[in-house]
C-alpha cells in the first residue's frame, strides 16, 4: 500500500495548464488581480478495483490470489515558495482484499489503509510533457487475516518511512478534449517495518516480548511501488475524469518471514481543479 | 515541414510507448505469486508437510526425534496413485510419531489427534459422580463453570471444565464474591483440555498481590532445528480492580485430561504459595500451536513455542501435583470421587 502523492502533484502538473485557463477567465472580473499567486487545492477522488495476490509465509507457505477494491483521495497545492515549481500533496487510501489458497479451500482478507505526505518538484519541459520528482514521508498499515489458523490467524503489516516520487505526464487532445497521459511512482526507500520473529505469536508480544520486532526497511528488504498509469480527460467545468490502472506492490523480507502484497487494479477518480 | 510532420507523428506515437514500457519494467521487478502445479499431487503435499513440521516444530529435541529419519521412512510409502484417505492416514501416522496432542492433521473429511497422551492414563475424573453425588445436580451455572459452597465445611468449589471461551471478568467477579465467607477454594479443572490462553492471566490474577513470575516463553527464530530465541520471562499481573481471593488455601484439581491452557493454568498455580495441586499429572501440552497448510488444503496444526515453568523447566510432558491422589472407575461409578474427597478433607481437619 503505498501512496498516491504523484497522483495528485501529477494532476497538478495536468491542471496547471487548465488552471491559467480558468485563472484567466477569472481576471477579468478584475476582482482579484493577484489571481497568479492564487493557489488552489486540486482534489482526487477514486475508487480502485482489481486482482490481488498476497504471499505471507508467517500464515501460510502457499500463495494466495483473489481480488481487492479501495477508495483512494489525494489533496495538493502549490507552495507558497515557489508555486511554479513546488508542489505539496497529502494522500490517503483504504483497500480490502479477499484472496483464495490454491485449493480454494480457505480464504484470507486483508485491510490495509496509507497515508502520504510530501513535496514534489515540477518542471516542464514544453509540447505538453512534464515531470516530477519528489518525496514524501509514507505511513501505511494493516492486517492480513486468515480465520482457518485457529492459533496464528493474523499478520500485521505496519511501514513508516519516507518514498521516492517521480512522474511523467504528457498533455494532448483527444479530437477536441484535452487529456493527459502520466505514469507516477512512487517507492518506499527508507524506514522501518514490524515484522515478528520466525515463529513468535502474537500471545507472546502481547506479553511483552517486543524485542526485534522493528526492522530498518530498504530496497534490499523492503520493496515496493505505487505505479498509477491514468488517463485525465479534462472537461470544461473543472472537473476531470480520470481512468487508470494501478500496480501496487509491498514486498518486506525480515526473520525468514516474507509478506508480499500486489494488487493490480483499475481506477476511476474525479478530479477536482 | 516534412520532418516536423514526422517528429510530431514521432512524439505522438513513442509517449503511449514509453509509458507503457514503464508500465512493464515494474512487474518485472515483483516475484510470482501463483502456485503452480497439482495441488493434489501426494508427493508435494507430503513434502509441504514435512517442510512446515521439520522447520517449526519446537520439541524435537526434547522428545529425541530425528525428523529427517521419520520423513525419508514415510515417504517411501508416499505413491502418485494414494487417494486422499491413504494420503491422509499416512500423514497421520507420521505425525503421531511426535506425541503431542497439540499436533493436528485436517482434511474436509477427517481430523487426526494424537490420544495417547491420555488414554493411556486413569481418567480419575466422572462428571456424573461429580454432578449427582456431590453437587446434587445444583450449584450455579455460568459460563460454562459451575460453583458452589460445600457445607458444613464452607469450602468454596468451582468448576472450570474448559478454557475453550474467554472467561468474562465480570462472572468470576460474581463467583469469587460468592466465595467470599468460605475458608478455602477448591477449583476444579479435571477433563479441561486447554483453550484461550489468555484465561490464564485472568485467573491466576485473582490470587496474587503483586507482579509473579508464572513461567518462560520462547519461539523459534529461524527454520534450523537449533534456532530458537532467548526465553522470555512471564509476569502475572493482580488483577486489582476485580475481585481477588487472597490469604485463604487454594486446591487445584488435575487429571491426566488436563492439557494446553489448563497444563499452563496448574503449572502457574503450582508456583504461587497459597495453591495446592492435587490428583494427577496433568497431560501436558506445554507448546503454543501453530497453524499452517498444504497445497490440497488440509491444514495442519503444532506445537512452535515452547512454554516453560517459572523454574524454566519443561512443562510439555505435565505437570506432578503436589499431592498425588487417584481415583478408582469402581469408586466413581458408585459415587466416590477420590480426589475431590481428598480435597474436601484437607480443609475439614481444622475444624475437628
């Protein structure tokens, strides 16, 4: 799980075009003459649904692969510092996930929720292609739940650290509507991650046994990426729709346990200017 | 113009591919997460089974067992036709040659268990001799226990036949009130084969004042057969804000029966000063299980953490009572019950 902040300093850079459009409009009411340094909040709201696949080997040695939906918001301005350039996004999303052992036999559910606060650097390189880079302070947490372990049924999945973003997009038209084309990453580089010991149970920490149970996370061990290919069609009211798909990927290695989590989900979001 | 033309057609046609493309270097960097293969198939089930079992099972020491020896002696008898039944009842085997009564091998159709850690016993214990000669088929039921106050000796008795749900704080809040007059308890836990054991620290902190040692933990912490971790000391919290019974003699009834939680439960009591454990060596169980599976979606259940005494000594094989009493099946069927009446006479004598 991890975090959309190029999703939204993405639409930034999508909206910034569309947004001088507007601010245009909105200079000739002569009511607001500083409507240059005027920085609004670009929002996004969507919801994501797709196919998801989990490796937990603390629940289970076999793979498990089912489905996943999620809602997804994202909020970002331009900062006050360079507006041009600077962009600040904040970021949340809540997925569930049903998934399924090979045998169809037993099923195991996730929730998971994250949340991602950072800033990005624009640049335009003109004819319509931009890019960002960046980075952003990651929270993100959850459950794996498997009912059939009566003794081990849960693995928490807890990650804190800061990513990398970075993003691509590119303006055109579609016959006479503009729409963006952008790709945007964004990969946990450095923090921490909770993972148990090889055979600890949950009993045992709840006891107070809490000794190794927070790992320092890299991409050695601790693997990820939040890839978010979308297409914006942007509509005259401000509005703009956006469709895209998601691959979403948080691997962590530590104490001979490894949890792997990928979703690969269609989105469909309203982005708001 | 032309090759403007051509650069603008250029540019139209390489942004959707390198985006794309970018797309595609990303799943390449992820593992593959299917199984492939049969999941039906004998060999790899037995394999995921001797796999789990060899990696976190944590008595294997302790019970001198060469897994390797035992697998590599199993599975010559593994063949691609076995049907699941077969398949099954040589798992089975297998797993019984653990002796542990933690160890589970389920199948929709079957689950295997392990009985010898107490049918090989004196079950010492007969709920109907209890329940009409002793209890009249009276005293207060909740949630699942069953209390009471013998007269005239006013010894406090209750019964404690499971551990398989929380015990809610409030009942044993209502049941140590009603013991409040009497000289002595009597807490009866023969035939309790374990459960939540979480009931453990709700219990054991309504008889002490002050933070107890009650026993060791420890766990694996790697596949190898010698990877555990340091044992971890356990503390028992009093449970100050419920109702606490102190200062008063504690009897503990056990049996061969009693097991898992209810082996812990004795094994923790066994170390507090005012508790006595009388009856029979309880069956053990001195490992948390754990869970796992194999690809046909049997599940298969063991024990992983070891969990030691406060002397930090082996508590799997059970726990000696302090007083060893036995009960005979001739007795009980006519209404004796050995050690409930040895029990009930250790209170009696101050009075006489």
């Amino acid at each position: 799980m991890t975090i959309l902040i190029l999703s939204v300093t993405g639409t930034l850079a999508q909206g910034r075009h569309h947004h001088r459009h507007g601010c245009r409009d909105y200079c000739r009411t002569e009511e607001q003459p500083e409507c240059f340094t005027h920085r609004p909040i670009t929002s996004v709201y969507g919801l994501e649904i797709g196919g998801a696949n989990i490796n937990c080997n603390y629940l289970s040695p076999l793979p498990y692969a089912g489905s996943g939906v999620g809602v997804y918001g994202g909020w970002g301005k331009r900062m006050k510092q360079h507006p041009e350039n600077l962009v600040m996004a904040f970021t949340a999303g809540l997925n569930m996930t049903s998934t399924k052992n090979p045998s169809k036999s037993a099923e195991m559910m996730s929730v998971s929720a994250r949340f991602g606060w950072g800033p990005s650097w624009l640049h335009e390189f003109g004819n319509g292609w931009s890019m960002t880079l960046g980075g952003a302070l990651d929270l993100s947490g959850g459950a794996f739940y498997l009912p059939i372990n009566g003794n081990n049924p849960v693995q928490a999945m807890v990650y804190a650290g800061i990513d990398l973003t970075a993003g691509l997009a590119w303006k055109t038209h579609f016959w006479r509507l503009p729409v963006t084309l952008a790709d945007r990453a964004s990969l946990p580089t450095l923090g921490a991650f909770f993972c148990p010991q090889f055979g600890q149970s949950y009993y045992e920490i709840y006891l107070g046994e809490r000794s190794g149970l927070a790992h320092f996370g890299w991409w050695g061990n601790c693997f990820g990426i939040n890839n978010h290919l979308t297409m914006s069609l942007h509509f005259r009211n401000r509005k703009s729709l956006v469709l895209g798909y998601r691959l979403y990927v948080r691997n962590n290695r530590a104490n001979h346990l490894t949890n792997q989590y990928v979703t690969n989900a269609f989105t469909v979001a309203i982005q708001i200017n | 113009m032309h090759l403007q033309s051509l650069y603008r057609s250029i540019k139209r046609v390489l942004a959707p591919v390198a985006l794309i493309a970018l797309m595609l270097w990303v799943p390449a960097c992820t593992e593959p997460l299917t199984y492939s293969g049969d999941v039906d198939d004998p060999y790899r089930n037995f394999d995921m089974l001797a796999r789990v079992v060899g990696e976190r099972y944590c008595f294997f020491k302790q019970k001198g067992i060469d897994w390797d020896g035992v697998t590599e002696e199993y599975r010559a008898k593994v063949t691609a036709d076995m049907n699941p039944v077969e398949l099954f009842g040589l798992m089975s085997q297998m797993l019984d040659t653990l002796k542990d009564g933690h160890v589970n091998l389920s199948a929709p159709f079957a689950t295997s268990y392990y009985k010898k850690w107490w049918s090989d016993y004196p079950q010492d214990f007969n709920e109907r001799t209890l329940q009409q000669y002793y209890l009249k088929f009276g005293g207060f039921q909740k949630n699942g226990m069953t209390y009471c106050v013998f007269l005239p000796d006013t010894v406090g008795y209750v019964r404690i036949p499971s551990f398989s749900a929380q015990l809610p704080p409030a009942t044993l809040d209502y049941i140590l009130a009603a013991m409040k007059g009497t000289k002595g308890l009597i807490i009866d836990i023969r035939d309790n084969g374990g459960g939540f054991l979480t009931n453990v620290p709700e219990l054991v902190g309504r008889f002490i004042t002050e933070k107890t040692p009650g026993g060791y933990i420890c766990h694996k912490t790697g596949p190898g057969p010698e990877d555990f971790s340091k044992p971890f000391k356990i503390e028992y919290k009093p449970a100050k804000k419920h109702i606490q019974y102190l200062g008063k003699p504690v009897i503990v009834l056990t049996n061969r029966s009693c097991f898992s939680a209810a082996n812990d439960f004795t094994s923790v009591m066994k170390s507090l000063p005012d508790v006595t454990i009388l009856g029979a060596r309880t069956g053990g169980g001195g490992g948390m299980p754990f869970n796992s599976e194999l690809p046909n979606g049997w599940s298969v259940r063991f024990s992983s953490c070891p969990i030691n005494n406060a002397q930090n000594e082996l508590t799997e094989f059970g726990i000696d009572p302090d007083i060893e009493v036995h009960c005979d099946d001739i007795d009980l069927a006519k209404g004796k019950d050995a050690i409930l009446d040895a029990a009930l006479d250790l209170f009696a004598p101050n009075d006489k």
